[in-house]
C-alpha cells in the first residue's frame, strides 16, 4: 500500500522561502509515487491562485521571457502531473473561507475549495502530517 | 537626499521573485536617482559572501531557468557608484571570514554603525 | 521513546533559532531521538561560528545536526567549509522520517 502523506501550508506565494521548501518536500515525496494530500490555509491559497501573471525585469534587463517569472500555480500543476506519472495522487484543498476573506476563487483545476473538514479527514487517512506554519507576526 | 537601507531579513521568496526584492528596489530607485545606499546586517550578512548559487531548482518538469544571484546583484549595485556596506560583527558572527567577502563592499564595525547612519538624511530598516 | 526530526529554518538572528534549540534539549533528555534538520536560513549556523556554537554543542548530547544541501549551496557554504558536527543531507531524509512515522515538527 502507498505512503500517504498530509502537509499543512500557511504562507501566501512570493512572501517566505518556507513555500519553496514545502514545494521540494512535495516534489520528492510526489517523485516516490505517495499519495498526497494538501491543505493550504490563509495566505497559502494564494498558491494556487490562477491569474498569476509573470514580468519582465527592468533590473535584470530581462524582458518577460528572459525573466521566465516563476508562477507557484505553474509549480502545483507540474506536482500534480509528476505525482500522477509517478502512479501517486496530489489532492490539494484551499481553504474557502481564507480565499473569501482575500478575494481569491480561482484555482487552477487540479486544485479545489474546501474546509476545516477536509484538512481533518486528510490528516485522520493518511500516515503523517507535517504543519508548516507561518513566521509572519 | 542620502537614504541608507538595511537589510536583514535575507533570503525571503528569493527563489519565487529571483532575486531580493529590497536589492531590487534599491536598484530600481537608483535608477531613477536615488542617493540610496545598503548595509547588511544581522543573517543578511550572509550576502556578502562569495560562491552563493542557487541553481538547480526543480519543480516535477518544471526547472528554474533563471534563479537569484545575490552576487550579481550587490556586485551590479556597485557598479553603479553606489555603496554595499557589510557590518563585521555580523559577519564574525556567521563565521564569514574577511576574505570569503565579496570585493568591494565595505566592512564597517558594529560600535561604527551609528557614525555611518548619522552620515546620510534617512534610514530605512527593511 | 519517540523518533523526533524538528526543521529548523530561521537564521541565527531570529528569536525561534534559539527556542528549537532548547527544544531539541529537552526532547533528548526525556530519551528520544532528536534530529534537528537546518533548512534555509538556518543552515547560515553551518559554519564554525559562534552562531552555529549552540547547535554544534547539541551533538555532544546525541542529537543529529543535519543541514540541507541546496540551502547550503545556496548561501556560499561548501561542505569543507562547514563545522564537523553539522553533516549536509538530503531534503529526502525529511520525506523519509515522515513516511518512517517520525514525529516531525517545522520550527
């Protein structure tokens, strides 16, 4: 039987290197065929956020292409594909009430809403959890 | 004006935003004639180091073709006649020695610090 | 006796630095085993440093020091550079105490 595991995210993209470490956890453990459930809280479901846009960069001298922006909702898409080829499963939830209270309602579609119950049933099925908080005060 | 930045939270979403967004401001400021110079203080010394390199990120199929260089990005800042200022007690305090720094930035000692903020107009600690 | 892996990001300056710290302590002296994983700003301990002193101290005591391979790289710090009692790893070691069913707590 498959290693399942839950992580709990909590910071919103562009804002703390924890989202990056998360990301690579994630991808090893998506490399390893696990099945993975994610529960971005607050800030985080910013993650999935699909109107993330990529820039050129005028102190870089690079124009949008060069820059190639990283865009984390581009990230989970490829988790997910990398996940699946690899015979796991992602099943990422953002949390509904923290995407009303920011504004935020368009994931990308490997992504959906949900809520406290379903970070609860996804830490009671699966074998461990690993809580990455947040360091904003 | 003479503006002097702090910066001590380093490597925060570098690897999101390719690059440091405050060396990025201070960058993009100058550009448009800011008197601005920068210290690094605290973990943020660790800036000042040589060899960082953050290559090699991937993400599934997804690899980052363009990742941070701190580096480049102090040594660019010089290079516009502006000044990287590195305080030394924060350096020893990681273990940096002197001659790991990348040339041209300055050390300055902590019981300095003081006489170098009283030199510019503003101080912003980011 | 539990197996432990506390993650420890924050660098040096910062408050939580020192709290995971006494946390590995106390976690060793009830018994269990401690590793206390460095990941982004804190492997800027990895240097022979007084920085890095407390977390050097902590192997005397038994507990596992590691530090993060990418994070390393990615502030300028070559594994000779580093103090003996700190050993680069693999971020896979983490997916490993997890799926080992470790408790493991991010700091």
């Amino acid at each position: 039987m498959s290693i399942s595991l839950t992580f709990a995210l909590m910071d919103a993209p562009y804002e703390s290197s924890r989202t990056v470490t998360a990301l690579r956890l994630i991808d090893i453990a998506a490399r390893r065929g696990y099945d993975l459930k994610i529960f971005a809280y607050e800030g985080a479901v910013a993650l999935a956020y699909k109107d993330q846009a990529a820039h050129a960069n005028i102190v870089h001298k690079h124009d949008i292409e060069e820059e190639n922006h990283p865009l984390p909702h581009k990230w989970i898409e490829s988790l997910h594909e990398t996940a699946v080829q690899h015979k796991g499963s992602i099943e990422w939830v953002n949390c509904d009430i923290c995407g009303d209270e920011r504004g935020i309602d368009n994931y990308v579609e490997c992504t959906r809403g949900g809520t406290h119950v379903d970070f609860w049933q996804f830490v009671s099925s699966t074998d461990n959890t690993l809580v990455i908080g947040t360091t904003t005060t | 004006m003479k503006v002097l930045s702090i910066i001590s939270t380093p490597w925060r979403a570098t690897l999101e935003e390719q690059d440091d967004t405050i060396i990025w401001l201070m960058h993009a400021i100058a550009d448009v004639g800011a008197e601005v110079d920068v210290i690094l203080y605290g973990d943020a010394a660790g800036y000042g180091a040589k060899g960082l390199d953050a290559r090699g990120l991937t993400f599934g199929q997804t690899s980052q073709s363009n990742p941070p260089d701190i580096n480049r990005d102090l040594i660019n800042f010089l290079k516009r006649g502006r000044k990287v200022f590195i305080c030394e007690k924060s350096l020893s305090h990681l273990g940096i020695h002197k001659d790991s720094v990348l040339p041209g930035l300055e050390l300055v000692s902590k019981d300095k610090l003081v006489q170098l903020f009283d030199r510019y107009d503003k101080v912003w600690h980011w | 006796m539990s197996n432990y892996m506390l993650i420890l990001s924050c660098g040096p300056s910062e408050g939580r630095f020192h709290r995971a710290e006494e946390m590995a302590r106390m976690l060793r002296n009830q018994g269990h085993e401690t590793t206390l994983f460095l990941v982004q700003n804190a492997t800027l301990a990895a240097r022979p440093s007084p920085a890095g002193k407390p977390l050097q101290d902590l192997t005397s005591q038994g507990i596992s020091v590691l530090a993060d391979e990418f994070s390393l790289k990615e502030r300028g710090i070559l594994p000779a550079q580093m103090a003996h009692e700190i050993s680069p790893a693999s971020l896979d070691l983490v997916v490993d105490a997890l799926a080992a069913g470790h408790k493991v707590l991010w700091e």
